[in-house]
C-alpha cells in the first residue's frame, strides 16, 4: 500500500528536474527553497529504501550474493533512512524562494559561508559532483575549498550536510595532496568521529575517506592519537558489506604498525576477525579479515593469545580445508608472515606447521602453492623443521622446480636453496629426486631470483665431492656462465660463490676454462658492488689452483685489476688480496719480476723465467713474445727449463743448434761444446772441465778437488777449443708456428749431477754447502771481492744471446754468471732436490739465497725444538759459506 506523499506531484516532478540539472557538466544549479523542499527530496529516497529494505529478509545465500557484488569505492548508493523533519510553515518575514544557476565553481564554493543548511547541503552535493569531473581537483584546491568542507563536519551540522561534505572529502582524498590537506586542516579528527553517526551513509563516507588518508605514514599517527581503532571495529558489526571490508581495509593498513596492533589486540579485535573467519556468509571479508590477522601475527605476544585460545589451529585448520582458492592462498601467507620471527616458528612447530605445509605443496591454486613454499623458506630457519623435512617435503618441492609458472619456480627454489643450507643430508634427498638438472634448467630462466636460488642450491650441493660429479655431468660450468654474465648483482655473487664451490676440481676447471666462463668472472672483479667483487675473488683464487688455468686468467688482465683492488683500503677484501697471491704463487716467473721474492714453498717449475724486475701495473710478456721480439739490448731473460727435447729425423749441426733455439725438437745427443752451438767462444779455463754431458758424481768431484791440477797442454787444448765459436745459423721465428720451449741440456745433466752426488748426505749444511760449490764451479768459479769488477759476465751474456738470436737464454748455456745468475741456479736445482730455500732480488744485479738450519748443538736435547736460524748462502766470493742473516758479512755480500 502506498504511503500519501505531503507533497503535490508537481512539486516533486520539479524538485527531481532540479536534482538532475546538478549532473549538468556545464553548470552548477543552486536552488533557494524551503527547508520542506529538501527534507521532501530525502525523505522520498529514504522511503523508496526502506520499502525494499523491509519487504522480506535476504537468505544467506542472496546475502552472498549481495556481498559479491558490493562496489568498495565511490558506491553512492544510499544506505539508510533519512529522518524526516515535519513541514512547519515559514514565518511571513521569508524572502521568497530563489533559483540561481551558476557556472563557476567559486560562486558554490561561496554558498558554504551559508547559515542556511538547504544552501550548505545543495553546495556540498553540487561540489561533490563537480569533483567526479577529471582534472578539477586541482582547480578546488586552488580555492581553498577542502578547510570549508571540513567546517561542514562539525557535530551542530545536519546528518545530509555530513553526508555530502565526507562525500566529497572521499572522493578527493584520492589524491596525495588533497591528503596532505585534509590532514594540515585538521579532518582526521571530525572523520573518526563520523564514524560513530547514526546514518551509514556518513559512516561509509568516512571510513572511505580514513582508508584513503592513512595509506600515509603521518595520518597512521593520527590514528593512533585519536584512539581510531575502536569505532572501526564497530563497523565490523554493520549490516552493510561495503562498510564491513572499508573497515578491514582501513585495519590492514594500520596494523602495519605495532602501536595499531597492540590497540586491536586489547579491545579483542582478534575474537572479531576469528568469528569473521568462522562465519561461512562472510567469506568475501575472508581476504581482508586474513591480511589483518597476518599483521597482527608478526607479534609473538599476539601469536600466543592465539595459540593459546586455540585460534592458531583453527587457521592452520581453514588454511587446509578451504574450497576458496583465494582465500586458502592468503591464509597461507598470513602463516608465512608468522614464520619470519623465530619465537613464532616454536610455536608453529609445536602446531605441526609442516604436515599442512606438505599438503598445500599440492593445492590446485598456483598461489597457494607459492605461498606454502614461501612458508617452508621461513620454517627452515629452524633446524626442527629443517630436520622434518629431511624424509619428506623435499620431493614435493622438487617437483615444483620443473612448473611452467615462473612464481612457483622462484618460490621452491627459495625453499630448496634454505632447506639445503649447511645441511647434507637435505642436500642428498634433493640430489636423489633429481633436482640437479631441474636447478640447472633454472640458471638459464628471466627470473633473476630464481636463478640465484638455484645457484645456491648447488653450491650448496658441491660441497660434497659425490653431488660435483653429478654436477659435471650435466655441464653445469657451462651452464653458469649466463648467470655471471647477468646484470643483477645479486645473480652474479651467487653464480661467482657456485663457481668457487664446484671448480675445486681440476676438470670442472678445464671445462669452465674451455667454455670461455674465465673472461666473465674476470669482468666482475670491476664491480663496484662489495659483495660480487669478494665472490668473484674468491671464483678467481679457485681457479687459479693450476697454472694453465692461472696464466690464463693472468692473460685476460686479472692480476692487473686484483692488484687495483689492492691498492684501494674501500675495495679490497681477504679474497682479493689471496687471490692475486694464488695468481702469483701460480705464476711464480711474474711474482718473481714483481716482488722480488720467491719463499722455500715456491718450487721454480719448468718454463720459469726472469725478466728482472718490473714495475707494478706492467704488464709482463709471455715467454714465447721475449723469444719472438730478437735479440736486443735490455738484459737477457733467463730461463729454467729441464724437459727433455723431443725426438726428430736426424739434420746437421747447424740445423740441430737452430731448432733448439726456436723451440723444435732436436734429436742428438751433445757430444762436445762444438758440436752442440752453445757456451761461449770465450770461456775461463776454470770452467773447461765438466761441460760435456756425460759427466757424473765422479766428475763433480774431481772437479771441486782438483781443478787447478790440470796440466798445461791441456788448459791450452781447452783454452783453444773455448776461443773457436760455433758458426750457426740465424733464425727467423714465425709467430704462426706452434712454439715449444727451448731445451736445456745442461741444466739437465746439473740436476743429475747434483742428484746422485748430493742426495744420498745426510747432513742438511753439507748439502747446501756442497751444492754451492757446485753452482759457483759451474757459473766461472769463485771471484774475489777487489776483483769483481773484472769479471766479465756481461760480454759472456751478450754472445750467447748473439748466437742464439734471441734474448731467452737458458741459464745452462751460461758459464760465467754473476749473483743473480748464480742465486737463480741455486734455488732451481734446490728445489729439485728438496733443499728448502728462497731466492730474494736485490739492487745492482744483486740476487741471494736464504737457508733455514737449526743448531747441531741442540740436537738430541729431549722436549726442545730449537727455532731455526737463518743463513744467507755465499755463491760468489766463498762459494759453500754460510753467512748469518743481519751480519756484518751477510749485508756486504748482499749490497755493494
């Protein structure tokens, strides 16, 4: 039955025309009219609501439905019934009603200065709609019209005027500035206030407006000031939907913060949302209620009210069973958000966390999936849980690795990579369900954080020597290269710390070196990021264990830019510094040009070479490029080399001397200083004896006894044999051709000689001694100090040099050397035969060995183990003795 209307049909007809002109994009109609006019309009909607409010109770499926299809932002719908004022008639001093029409939002923004409330509210409402025009907030701020907004809040105003004021503040605070505004005018607190009106209009209005203004830090604050939490948990009880989820938007917003948190949690904000959880028809607040109660269990306090009033096993409960995808996704990531604190992972534990983790690794929903693993990445902070997993979980999550969707790879990846984290035993089960191939598929995917997960999900397997053999079968140092190659920093770290852990093994280090990884992780030692620089130092000292691989990585400019990270106190690290050590210790002819200094564990390989010294930041030159350049005027290169030559045709002499030069093989044996095209056309008569190559034991010591015991005629037959060179033939090297290192025939038959005369003492100061004689006996003899400067090394040098076309001289040929020629000899053919000693550079073509010796004197004493003393070897004027270091005679044998 329809209710009389106390209006005429004209008069309403004219009042909805006048409402419709309010929507006109080109003006703002104003109408002066009674207040009976207004309350008429209101009062007509508020019935038309009310009947289909009252016509019959929705079923808690249409309420479902209902919910579904709530508009959160910018419903304009109306809520409630308005409160109708009884019609009074004006008093005869009423000026007579006026229409106006205005087009300039200034003259509406004047009308809020009204006292008349059908003024204020058709200014409000008209403004509001202005303000859904785009590009026109702008414009209102400029007329300052937000403070005279917020004056139409005040408590004395009528329920319409607040309605179309936080309308209009709704709609505005859309946008940062208009926020900063409301706040610096003052709103927040007359919009909290609202919240607690009698009209849900002006409730929904304001909650709006408050879940727009506290997405800044500053009005989160205020929230908290003006004690906010309260009325909105009241709006939780509201029969409108739409204001229900604003409210929980507006709490999953504050409780971001612990102050908000600890507020909801003491006015039992918590029993509000669990009931939210448990109510079956409220499942389209589900996903908000959940994200609240995820903030809210960051807290350890909070997460044991729960637990203790059973609310933790009924979400780990709803997070299992749920039919809506959904909501079982945020749930789990409400468990995750728990997880990050290690107090909540005890409690979580001790709720069997992970028995519903497992069973959500097999959820339909990809979400789901993502978020169990990301809860697993969390629990395996703790070793109970990471022990759990031990026996089962670890295949689940393997079998994520091989999804076609990018997030479920990243997650489960993130969980294997913490699973396996100083844990064995998780890292077998993962190599047992095959995922090595699964995370080698990985490195080569977009997804930057999974592929570092998946490299650290090998390294963490390579520290066992089984899984590294695994590993590099399926090539996975070839595979690694793209990630070095990668421009995210924390990708490169991660495959640099995978490439130190599994090129511990030489042929992980040839297979790296061959698939060309060295030139990339040689280019991130130039990262300005601290933490790629340490990996791929770490990366480069590993696989500079083996000289090829070291040299080669010297060639790609390594130790040139090791050795500027060095030199810089903000960018050098342990690794750095033992990395360019490794590089040197591998390449021991260049650490010897730089430093100066070879120590007892130093063994001079073959191919060892001195070029003298050299600057730091020069680049030394290869062996083969000495040999290539010809002879020239800088100092010789002296070389180390006891390989024997190769077997070729017979060819003559000449042809013989030449290939030996150049590096080709040559098949005769010497027979003789003639026949070999070595040594030099003017050799001392002392070193005429014990040159040839068949000499012994015997012959070296014949030689120390009697050396000056030869008689005339043959010191003359040597002397003339010395004086006759060896025509040979010059050379021309061809740098297209392979090259090979020059034999040293004489060096050989040196660790021969010194093998079977020095070995079998047993006294370690005899040996060193002995071997000192031997080298002097083999480099001119000994040389008195007042006549050193006659001894002319330098003119001997220069003509082998000249016979061999080439500055590489192999220090055999030498037979008249001066200190360093002698030091190098010494410490070479020590090492040969386990006699531990250095060699160290001096100044002026100074060069000397030192010897560690421990006192005789001790010998045999029980429970003391004497400190060795050091001793510096005399090669040149005392050959044999051994001068104390820091003597008198030690700092005169080593300067001039």
């Amino acid at each position: 039955m329809e209710e009389a209307n106390p209006t005429s049909g004209c008069r309403r007809k004219r009042l909805w025309e006048d409402e419709r002109s309010w929507q006109s994009p080109s003006c703002c109609y104003i109408q002066l009219a009674t207040l009976e006019t207004l309350v008429t309009s209101h009062w007509v909607r508020s019935r038309i609501l009310l009947q289909l409010k009252t016509t019959r109770s929705p079923s808690p499926e249409e309420r479902g439905r209902e919910r579904a299809g709530a508009v959160v932002h910018g419903s304009q719908g109306r809520m409630g019934k308005k409160v109708k004022k009884e019609a009074e008639p004006p008093p005869k001093d009423v000026f007579d009603p006026l229409t106006i029409e205005s087009k300039k939002a200034a003259t509406v923004v004047l009308m809020l200065n009204s006292t008349e409330e059908e003024i204020l509210a058709k200014a409000c409402e008209a403004i509001y709609r202005f303000a859904l025009k785009d590009n026109v907030k702008k414009l209102l701020r400029e007329l300052d019209i937000l403070s005279s907004v917020i004056a139409q809040l005040a408590p004395e105003e009528e329920v319409i005027i607040h309605e179309f004021a936080s309308l209009c503040l709704a709609n505005m605070s859309v946008e940062y500035t208009s926020k900063v505004q409301i706040f610096e005018y003052g709103g927040m607190e007359p919009l909290i206030r609202l919240l607690g009106s009698p009209d849900p209009d002006v409730k929904k209005n304001s909650i709006e407006c408050i879940y727009n203004l506290v997405q800044d830090f500053q009005c989160r604050l205020a929230i908290q000031q003006f004690n906010a939490v309260p009325p909105i948990l009241d709006l939780l009880k509201s029969e409108y939907p739409v204001i229900q989820l604003l409210a929980l938007k507006t709490l999953g917003i504050i409780t971001n913060d612990r102050e908000s948190r600890v507020m909801l949690r003491d006015c039992q904000g918590l029993d509000q949302l669990l009931k939210i959880l448990e109510t079956k028809e409220f499942n389209d607040l589900h996903i908000e209620a959940l994200a609240v109660l995820a903030n809210c269990l960051e807290d350890v306090d909070t997460m044991q009210l729960i637990q203790q009033a059973g609310g933790l096993k009924k979400l780990l409960a709803f997070a299992e069973n749920t039919t809506f995808p959904d909501i079982q996704k945020n749930a789990t990531k409400a468990i995750a958000r728990a997880a990050y604190d290690p107090e909540n992972r005890k409690i979580l534990h001790e709720q069997e966390v992970e028995k519903c983790l497992i069973t959500l690794l097999g959820a339909e929903n990809d979400g789901t999936k993502v978020a169990a693993a990301e809860v697993i990445s969390a629990m395996s902070e703790s070793l109970a849980s990471k022990e759990f997993f031990n026996t089962q979980g670890i295949p689940q999550i393997v079998q994520l690795l091989r999804s076609e969707n990018d997030d479920i790879r990243e997650a489960a990846s993130l969980a294997l990579a913490n699973l396996t984290t100083a844990n064995q035993v998780n890292a077998n089960a993962a190599a047992e369900a095959d995922a090595i191939d699964a995370l080698i598929n990985i490195l080569s995917c977009k997804r930057d954080k999974a592929v570092a997960n998946a490299a650290t999900v090998l390294t963490n397997m390579a520290t066992q020597e089984p899984l590294r053999m695994v590993m590099q079968g399926h090539d996975v140092m070839r595979a690694i290269i793209q990630p070095l190659s990668s421009s995210n920093p924390f990708v490169q770290s991660k495959a640099a710390l995978t490439v130190a852990a599994v090129a511990c093994d030489v042929d992980a280090r040839i297979e790296f070196k061959n698939a060309g990884g060295l030139e990339p992780l040689v280019e991130l030692l130039r990262s300005n990021n601290d933490e790629v620089r340490k990996q791929a130092s770490w990366a480069v000292m590993v696989c500079a264990s083996d000289e090829p691989t070291s040299a080669e990585l010297c060639k790609l400019g390594a130790l040139e830019i090791l050795e500027e990270i060095n030199l810089s106190i903000r960018r050098k690290n342990n690794f750095s510094e033992a990395a360019y050590k490794r590089l040197l210790t591998n390449n021991l002819s260049l650490k010897y040009c730089q430093t100066g200094y070879l120590s007892s564990d130093d063994m001079i390989p073959d191919g060892f070479y001195d070029a003298g010294r050299i600057n730091p930041g020069t680049k030394l030159l290869t062996l083969k490029e000495f040999a290539l350049q010809g002879p020239s005027d800088r100092r010789a290169i002296i070389l180390i080399n006891s390989k024997p030559s190769f077997i070729s045709p017979p060819s003559t002499t000449e042809d013989k001397f030449s290939d030996s030069i150049s590096g080709r093989s040559s098949s005769s044996h010497r027979k003789g200083k003639a026949s070999t095209g070595v040594g030099s056309p003017t050799e001392e008569k002392s070193e005429s004896t014990g040159q040839t190559t068949t000499s012994s034991s015997k012959s070296f010591v014949k030689e120390r006894g009697s050396r000056k015991g030869k008689g005339k005629k043959e010191e003359e037959k040597n002397k003339e044999e010395e004086e006759t060179p060896v025509p040979c033939k010059a050379v021309e090297l061809n740098p297209d051709k392979e090259w090979c290192l020059p034999s040293d025939h004489d060096f050989c038959n040196y660790i021969t000689e010194v093998s079977k005369t020095i070995l079998p003492m047993t006294n370690l100061k005899e040996q060193i001694e002995t071997l000192a004689e031997f080298v002097a006996g083999k480099m001119g003899g000994p040389v008195s100090r007042e006549l050193l400067h006659e001894f002319k090394w330098e003119h001997h040098i220069s003509e082998i040099e000249f016979q061999l076309k080439s500055n590489v001289v192999p220090i055999g040929y030498i037979k008249k050397g001066t200190f360093y020629h002698r030091a190098l000899l010494f410490k070479a053919l020590a090492d040969k035969i386990g006699i531990g000693a250095t060699l160290v550079r001096g100044e002026y073509n100074r060069a000397w060995n030192e010897v560690k010796l421990v006192d005789e004197s001790y010998k045999g004493i029980t429970g003391l183990l004497p400190r060795p003393e050091e001793f510096i070897v005399d090669l040149m004027y005392e050959p044999g003795t051994l001068l104390k270091k820091r003597s008198r005679e030690a700092e005169l044998y080593k300067f001039i």
